[in-house]
C-alpha cells in the first residue's frame, strides 16, 4: 500500500493534529521512516481488522486530575496551574489484535493514554514497563520487519530471535513482560520519552513521567492468571468504578546532568529526583466506550505551553505513525 495516496483529509480529528501540521521533525526521523513502519504495522492483524497498530485493545474511562502545590515551580503547563482539570483515560493491552487475551503474554506491556483537559490540553502516553524496547526510529522498523519476516515453522534463529540477541536492552524489554496485574488500577505505568518542562521564570528542566497506583502496584501469579477470562481487565475495571475511583500518583523523574534524554530505551537511575505533579481520579468508564476508542487518537506530541518536545526523537515519530493508523482504521 502506498500510504503517501492514502485519503486522509486535512483536519483535527479529536484533537490529533494532522501530519501536515507538525514542524520541527528531528534529523534522526526522515520523512519516509514513519510510512515504513506504517506499512510494515498495517500487514499484521491491525491492518487486516481496521484498528490500532498496537495497544488495540482498550477501554476509555474518565475523571480528573488534580495538580500539586509544587507543580507550577516545574511547569506553567495550564493543567498543572492548580484546580480541577478533567481526563480521558484509555487503558489497554499492548497486542496489535483486539481479540488478545488480556492474561496472554501478547498482551504486555499495556498501555495508558491521558488526555488532560476538554479542549487543547496535553497528552500522555506511558507502557508498563520502565523503558522502551529500542531508542531509535530505524531500530523499530528493523524490529517490525524482523517480526513480520518471523514463521515459527522455521529453523532458529528466527528473524526476531535474531534481532533480540543482537540487541540486549530489547531482549532485556521482552524477557521483563512477565506479570499480569490485578487490575489496570493496580499497574504502575512509564512514559519513557524525555520531554522539557517550562515554568513561568523560563527555567528548564528535562523529565520522563511515571503514573503510579496511589495502593501501589499488584499483580496475579501464574496460576490465578491463567484463570482470568480473556477480558478480565476491562470487566474488573468496570465493577471496580462502580464502587469506588481509581487513584494514580502522577510522577515526573527529573534528569541529571549527563543524563540520556534522547534514549527512551535507557533507564536513569532510580535515585533520580522524582516530583509529583498530582494525582489522577478515574471514576468511570465513559458511556460507550467503543465509539470513544474508535473517536479518539492520541499524540505524543500534543502539548500545552509549558512543556516542549527533548531531543527525543520517538515523540515525533511516533505521532507521524499514529496519523497512518488513523488514517487506516477510518478507511471504509
């Protein structure tokens, strides 16, 4: 498929703002590097069913956020300000396929998405595992066709067999995807890409955002997660709103000196400081969440003044991607 032709018109979907409108692309991102990964992505069960790349299999909730005392001296971001702000929030599994099993091993790391505030706020996106599988954009697409060259039938080495041991913070990545948690509640999510906090005095500092259950992370052994439903996670969440909201502590760890900002695959040290900025309330799962899921579109990219794109370079490729897998779960 030549995505390059593909109908997309030229408008805000949900706020997602369309390719055409991003500036400032970094030198690591050519222009086609996103439409080849676009191309690789779509040949898997998301291209075939008209849904996300990955993390397909979701559930949106709402609630609202509320900014710490000491967030303002980080940011000027206006969710950050103080007062009550509200959120969407889409949990979801980190499979290309919506029919995953939320307690099969494809379906880690999950995911969260939070869009702060109703009108132009920001978004955030975290996985449950802190650090990325690779740290560049040609590393991915090497990774994506790896998996898709991949046949279980064949000899080993197997392409992705192949790809993980030649690169050890990936095979680190998958060999960590090993729990299951209680609830989408209970898991502990991080951003990984580095972005650039502004506050009203001009001062920067660079920071990764962390999401944290306020009880604290728990997850199933083996047994008990192997007899959950295939739906357990949005099916918990569902009766676990109905009686109280769910809470998360949202954290930002703060780069030192010397620190790596342009490697989401990286891990800074834990004694890293980490302030909080507030504390997420989830209260319920939005009237139809389907529709929402199939509405909203996410980006890495969408942010407030008061917080800046790093020398990251995955944020922006990333949105790139994401404007393809729009695109082709709209497509008639």
């Amino acid at each position: 498929m030549d995505f390059a032709k593909t109908n997309l018109p030229a408008f805000a979907f949900s706020g997602l703002l369309i390719l055409a409108t991003h500036t400032g692309l970094p030198a690591q991102s050519p222009p086609d590097l996103a439409q080849q990964i676009a191309e690789v992505m779509s040949q898997g069960p998301s291209g075939k069913a008209h849904q996300r790349f990955i993390h397909a299999k979701g559930i949106v909730c709402q609630g609202t956020f509320q900014a710490s005392p000491g967030a303002v001296a980080i940011s000027r971001a206006s969710h950050l300000a103080g007062g009550s702000v509200p959120v969407t929030v889409r949990f979801s599994d980190g499979a290309p396929d919506i029919s995953v099993a939320d307690n099969s091993p494809d379906a880690s790391p999950r995911g969260v998405a939070i869009r702060f505030g109703s009108d132009r706020g920001t978004d955030v996106m975290a996985i449950s595992h802190n650090g990325f599988v690779v740290g560049t954009g040609e590393e991915f697409l090497a990774l994506q066709k790896a998996i898709a060259a991949t046949d279980s039938s064949k000899p080993h080495p197997l392409p992705v067999e192949a790809f993980l041991g030649s690169h050890p913070k990936a095979l680190k990545f998958v060999q960590e995807l090993n729990h299951v948690p209680v609830s989408f509640a209970t898991e502990s999510f991080y951003s990984n890409n580095a972005f650039v906090f502004v506050n009203s005095k001009e001062e920067k500092q660079t920071g990764r955002y962390q999401i944290i259950p306020e009880n604290g992370a728990r997850y199933l052994d083996e047994a008990a997660a192997k007899a959950m439903s295939p739906n357990f996670l949005s099916e918990e969440l569902r009766t676990r709103l109905a009686r109280t909201p769910a809470k998360f502590r949202l954290l930002l760890q703060l780069a030192n000196p010397g620190d790596p900002t342009n490697d989401s695959s990286i891990v800074w040290p834990d004694d890293r400081r980490k302030v909080e900025l507030g504390i997420i309330t989830i209260a319920s799962v939005v009237p139809d969440s389907a529709a929402a899921e199939r509405e909203f579109a996410f980006d890495p990219t969408r942010l407030v003044d008061g917080i800046e794109l790093s020398d990251d370079p995955l944020p922006a490729l990333r949105s790139r991607v994401y404007v393809y897998s729009v695109a082709g779960r709209h497509r008639k």
